[in-house]
C-alpha cells in the first residue's frame, strides 16, 4: 500500500508519477521534485494513539506511510529513533532550562545521514539498481556505503580533498570506492560535478543528501520532527536549531512539520525554525538575513571553517528552507570555529555527548541567541547534535592538550592531581 501521489517540480512545477520513479527533472532546472502524499486518506490510518501504540522499533519505516520507497526493501539497521536528552548540568550552564539535545549521533554510521540513506537506498533497490554514487563531504557517503554494504550495492563516492579521515576510514572499511576530487572553479563543488558526470555516463543512481539530484532521500530526515513531536506528547517545541550546509536536513525538518500539521496530529503552533552554518561558510544565513530568494545568492567563493560537514558552498535546498524559516518565524545564525569548538568541548563534559564540530554548531547558536535576547530561559528548544566526535577526531585531539605520560608512581600522579 503506498499514499505517495505524484512528485513536482520545486522549479517548473512540472508533475511525476510515482510509477515513473523519476530522479531528476526532465526540464534540468536543477528543481527538487517534491514528494506530495494522500493526506486525506492517510488521516485514516495515521493517528496518535495509532502511532504512538507502535513499538518504538524499525528505524524510519516506523512511519512507512510517510516515506516514499518500499519498507520491506529496506536495510535492516535501525537508523533514527534516537534519545531527546535533557542535560541539567549544561542547560544551567548556558542558561537554557528547557533545551533538549536530539542525540543524532547515536545513528548507526554515526550522523543523521542515516534517515536520508535509509529511504534513498531502499529507493535504488526497488528500482533494480546495482550502483549508486555520491558526492559529500564524508558523513553522507560513508552512511551511503554503510546502507549499499548492507543491500548488496556498489558505491562509489567523490569527497572534498580534505575529507577527514575518520569518514575516509569509515567509507573504506564498508567497501565503498572512494575519490578525493579537487576543485577546479571556485564556488562550484567538484564533487557534485563528477557525481553528475558519471551519472550520465554509467547509469549509476545518484544518492547524495540533497534534494536536486535525489527527491526520496530528502524525506528520511523529517522523521526525526516525527519523533521530537511524539516524544513531547504531540506537540512542537518553541524552536528546532539545525545545522546547515546544503540545506536538505532543514527542508526535511519543514515537510516534516507540514505533514504533522497537515495530517491534524499537532496543533499549528509552528515549531521556529533556526538555521546554524559556520561563519566561513554562510550562504543560506546571508539569504535569511538579507531577505532573499535561492536564486539571489551566491555560492560562497571558498568556503572554511572546522565544521567540515559544513562546507557545501550552495545550499541546494535552500528554496523549502528558506521558506520554513520565513513561515514558522525563525532566522539564520552564523557561528565562528571558536563558538563551535567551546561548543563541542561543552556537549562533551556538560551532557556526555561527544559531537564533531559540524554537529556542535546549534549549541553554540542558542547561546549566541539567548545572548542576543531571541531566545529567553524559560524557551523549549530542540538542538540537533547531527554527528558524532568519533568521525573527526584528528582535528578534536588538537584541541584537548598533551597526554601526560608517565610510570606507576603515585608520585608522578600527584604533580598532576595536586596541580
Ligand atoms: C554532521 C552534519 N551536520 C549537518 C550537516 C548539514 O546537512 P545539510 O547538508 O542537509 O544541510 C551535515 C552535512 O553533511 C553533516 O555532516
Ligand atoms: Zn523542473
């Protein structure tokens, strides 16, 4: 049974049906062909007390009806469905009583990628594909490798020439084939380029983690609003800070809601959606700021920063995304490396969650927020911690200081202990 209807055109509005399993826009506008489902019929089979008598088991397919490919087809390893924490010892810290963390990096390859990589491959093997392909900074492809490791695929993916070797190492071991490509043009990402490149001319299917080149994937990461709502009894939080940098998990996050609101499961107190990218990569946090359209901005020309997941100098996704900000009230934050690395160090011995940088940023943009008075102490936020530390822990070890090294001498301990 599936209440998938048809698919459109985010750019020309052209339509698809679902039977065509179509992947690109045949007019190449690079538009993102937007998933629409049967609400009407869907309102008979999807309510709280349906879902929430569900076992809290299946990774996504627990909400099948929601996703765009065959769950039966799907890997088996429980991606999603990950904890809301609410850490007392760092909330009173920062001053944010009521902040839950969305614990993403307890996903199977370690970053919420997995939601996206669930449905997307589960997509390719209903559409009898044997190859599939990705151009990503790493966190993306290795969650690709781990799910076409898991089905039978081949996987090729393109990462940035800096790719971090955690990623690397990951990507490698599930036996993927893996390119480092380097830039030619600046502002254009030479990953994507090849990606398209050998799309055309092999066949392969493309399964990066955004929206123009692959519309299924885009719907795995809505689960988790899926889930924050129905873990704090159907209903939003005040405000959701998400990392950003191609802008998909942000558009996914604002369908989410649209579904939720749409099927009448949560009231239409929207939850603010708040973009978090790095400051030296900020092209969607510009837009917002400056009140423009996708089409007014402009790739950043070299983007830098340590939240390498961070580094897509295009937001692909960037139209739905701008649209949820604008719709729901929210904005866009720019944080600096040394915002996101105190971040990462507080995550870490406040709340004993061990993020890398990428994965950090929304931490620091609710305290850059509570500074600036957006949010109050007593507001409800939801930051997502979207990767886990262990993916970059060449650039965290820097960070943390020399290894003491010493004999079994209670001596030598006590220099240090008494310290
Ligand atoms: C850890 C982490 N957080 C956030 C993001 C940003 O997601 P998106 O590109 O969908 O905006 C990425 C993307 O690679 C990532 O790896
Ligand atoms: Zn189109």
């Amino acid at each position: 049974m599936s209440f998938l209807r048809e698919l459109v055109c985010s750019k020309c509005g052209r339509r698809y049906l679902p039977a065509e399993r179509p992947l690109i826009c045949r007019s190449r506008d690079l538009g993102r062909l937007d998933v629409v489902y049967d609400y009407e019929e869907l309102k008979e089979f999807l309510s709280r007390d349906a879902l929430s008598r569900r076992p809290w088991a299946g990774g996504v397919w627990r909400y099948w009806e929601l996703l765009p490919a065959a769950r039966e087809l799907g890997a088996p390893l429980n991606e999603g469905l990950t904890p809301l924490i609410c850490a007392r010892r760092l909330n009173e810290h920062v001053g944010l009583r009521r902040m839950w963390l969305k614990d993403e990096t307890r996903n199977p390859t370690g970053s919420f990628k997995d939601r996206s990589m669930a449905v997307g491959v589960a997509k390719a093997v209903e559409m009898r594909m044997e190859t599939v392909v990705t151009a990503s900074s790493g966190n993306a492809a290795s969650s690709l490798a781990a799910y076409a490791a898991s089905l039978g695929l081949k996987c090729y993916a393109f990462v940035p020439e800096e790719v971090s070797i955690g990623k690397a190492a990951q990507l490698l071991t599930y036996g993927a084939k893996l390119f480092r490509v380097k830039a030619v043009e600046e502002g254009r990402d030479p990953t994507v380029q090849l990606m398209l490149k050998a799309v055309e001319a092999f066949g392969w299917y493309p399964c990066p983690s955004f929206g123009p080149f692959n519309p299924y994937q885009v719907e795995g990461p809505k689960t988790v609003v899926y889930e924050v709502a129905e873990n704090l009894g159907w209903r939003f939080p005040d405000a959701i800070l998400v990392p950003t940098g191609s802008a998909c998990f942000l558009a996914g996050i604002w369908k989410g809601v649209r579904d939720l609101v749409e099927l009448g499961l949560v009231g239409d107190d929207l939850p603010k959606l708040i973009a978090v990218q790095p400051e030296g990569n900020q092209p969607l946090v510009r837009a917002v700021r400056g009140g423009l359209s996708l089409g007014e901005v402009e790739p950043e020309r070299s983007p830098r920063s340590i939240a390498s997941g961070l580094l897509d100098p295009y937001p692909w996704d960037g139209d739905a995304a701008i649209e949820g900000i604008r719709r729901t009230g929210g904005t866009g934050v720019s944080v600096s490396d040394a915002e996101i690395l105190d971040a990462v160090r507080l995550l870490a011995n406040r709340a004993g969650v061990f993020a890398e940088p990428s994965g950090a940023v929304g931490l620091a943009a609710a305290m850059r927020l509570r500074d600036e008075g957006f949010f109050d102490e007593s507001d409800e936020l939801v930051t997502v911690v979207t990767g886990s530390g262990l993916k970059e822990v060449e650039r965290l070890v820097s960070t943390v200081g020399e290894i003491p090294l010493i004999t079994p001498d209670l001596e030598q301990l006590r220099v240090y202990v008494e310290s």
